[in-house]
C-alpha cells in the first residue's frame, strides 16, 4: 500500500508496477502536469489535452486506480460533475532487495523471502504475492519468473532455497554471533495440526540446526494473511531464531550443537551465504512454509543480525 507524506507518494512491491505503468505515458504525465496548479472537470481536462473524451476517460481510469489522482463529485449545471485533483507531487519508488541498517556493534539486514538466489525445489511447491499466485502450482519454474522477488509465501516439500546475505562486518572487526529469525512451518495438502517437518538451516554450507515443526497451521487466518487466501490453507508459521556463537549453535536459545561462528569464516567474504529446507535423509520430510512480513503472524522478512566486536588495539576503519 502506498504511504503518503508532504504530498509524497512512496511505493514498494506490486503497488510500485501499477504506479510505474500509470505514468509510463506522455499523454498521463500532460494530464498530471495541468492538474498540478488546481483542480478540473472531465471536459476542462478534454478541451486542454484536446484528445478525444474516451481516451481522456481511458488514461485517467488508470491514474486514478495507480491512487494518483483524488477524484470528488461535485454539483454541477446538469447533475453531478467529477472534479479531478491530483494527490502527489512526487514518487519514490522502493526497490527490492536487503535493507541494512547498523547499530553499535551490531548489524541487521532484512532479506525479503522472495529475493533467493538459489532454488533446487520440487513439488508440491508454489509462491505467492500478498495479491495473486505466481505461475502454477506445484511446478518448480515459477520460482525462476521475474516476479519472484514480490512474493510473501513461498512452500515446498523437498528441496532448499539460497539467499546471500551483504557481508557488512566492518574493516577489522570479528564477529561473534550470528542469529536468523524467519517465521515458517510445514507443508502439508492445504494444511494440517499433525504434520512434522525437520526444517534446516545452513549459513556458508555449515549446518546451523534442525527444528522440528509440528504442523502446517491453518483454518484461523494470520494477522497479516490477505483476505483472498483460502482460509483451509496455510495461513501462518511459528517465528524461529537460529543462532551461530563462539560457545555453539541455538535454537530460540537452547543450545543444539557446537558447531562455532569461527568454522563460519567470515572474515574477508563479500557475502554470506544461507540455506533453508529439508534434507534429503530428514526423518520427517514435511516440507516448508516461508512468510514475509505481508503473510502470516508476524510483520518480517528473513532477517538477520551479525554481531562484532574489534580485537584489542584494533579500531574501526574511517573513510575520510
């Protein structure tokens, strides 16, 4: 949805297609150009543009349904009059990918789900918008359409997906924890309150730990699950914190190996590389359900958090 602020429209995801298309025209920009200085009726707008009135009608059904324009009736002469204003006075458009942001010795990047770069998964397996579904279901090729990077859920039975991660340690500095938190679940025929699945997690190919999810939750709808979704499939996950220390590797806290961030070798990779599914000799081969912060319960992407700290008689590398 757009937000709007000092006349400024900022777009994200599907929203931003219609808004590009909308102005992806000469004739649309002159209609927003005169509807800068004040409002005007339909046939104000026809004399100035001097097109016909069925294509001025025609464009400004598309800019109204890009929510550029505010359209009000008004009394007029003979009956009511729509009397068109236009909303904005700029666009910012919101690109896909990782947003990072950097506190002190620590750093978190959100990853949106659909922004994999890998994918090896097989049916039954599918992904969707917060709008529509995306190819056919149960067929590995939508994963690899254009549009997979909007999706809000994505589910599979076998297989994983890979995501890389900016590695954005600072110069000289170690890191010390690595946690992942994504919410998911498994993947059962619509969905089901009996249904185990030994999800994993990988970063940089060492195995971060497997979590067993009980079921593939349905039949109450996710707080942020759109109304379109059918209400007897998936419909949320469980959030999920996995996490990589000198002492050893965790899930929601409770220790489940040894493997330390050290065997991660971080330092010096330009990127760091995840891995999310289900393997092959898994003893409860599930499947997995993945949210994004549009779908399920809670309003997040992949996200994960490095923390760091700078070895003694180090310090932090300034760009002057």
């Amino acid at each position: 949805m757009p937000i709007a602020g000092n006349r400024t429209l900022v777009v994200e995801g599907q929203h931003a297609l219609s808004v590009v298309h909308a102005v992806n025209s000469e004739t649309r920009l002159s209609m927003l150009s005169l509807l800068s200085h004040s409002p005007m009726n339909v046939s104000e707008l026809t004399a100035a543009i001097g097109l016909p009135h069925s294509t001025v009608n025609f464009n400004l059904k598309l800019l109204e349904e890009a929510g550029l324009l505010e359209v009000q009736y008004m009394p007029g002469t003979r009956g009511r009059q729509k009397l068109i204003s236009k909303r904005y006075e700029e666009i910012l458009i919101k690109l896909p990918g990782a947003a990072v942001s950097a506190q002190s010795n620590v750093v978190e990047i959100s990853m949106p789900i659909g922004n994999y770069r890998r994918s090896d998964v097989t049916s039954t397996c599918g992904l969707a918008t917060e709008s529509k579904l995306i190819g056919m279901v149960d067929a590995p090729r939508p994963f690899f359409e254009p549009e997979h990077v909007f999706v809000q859920i994505i589910w599979f039975r076998h297989g994983t997906l890979g995501y890389d991660f900016p590695n954005n340690l600072p110069h000289g500095a170690e890191a010390s924890e690595l946690e992942l938190s994504v919410e998911l679940c498994s993947e059962a025929p619509e969905q089901d309150p009996d249904w185990p699945s030994d999800i994993t997690v990988w970063v940089n190919d060492t195995e971060i730990g497997t979590w067993t999810s009980p079921a593939d939750y349905g039949g109450v709808r996710g707080r942020h699950t759109p109304l379109w979704w059918p209400i007897n499939h998936t419909q949320h996950g469980l959030l999920k914190r996995f996490k990589i220390s000198r002492e050893g590797t965790f899930i929601d806290g409770k220790q489940v190996g040894d493997t330390s961030i050290e065997q991660l070798k971080l330092g010096g990779q330009p990127q760091i590389q995840v891995r999310v599914g289900v393997k092959d000799d898994a003893r409860y081969k599930g499947g997995v359900n993945l949210f994004g912060h549009k779908f399920g319960n809670n309003e997040q992407d992949l996200l994960m958090r490095l923390w760091y700290e700078f070895r003694e008689g180090e310090r932090p590398y300034v760009i002057k």
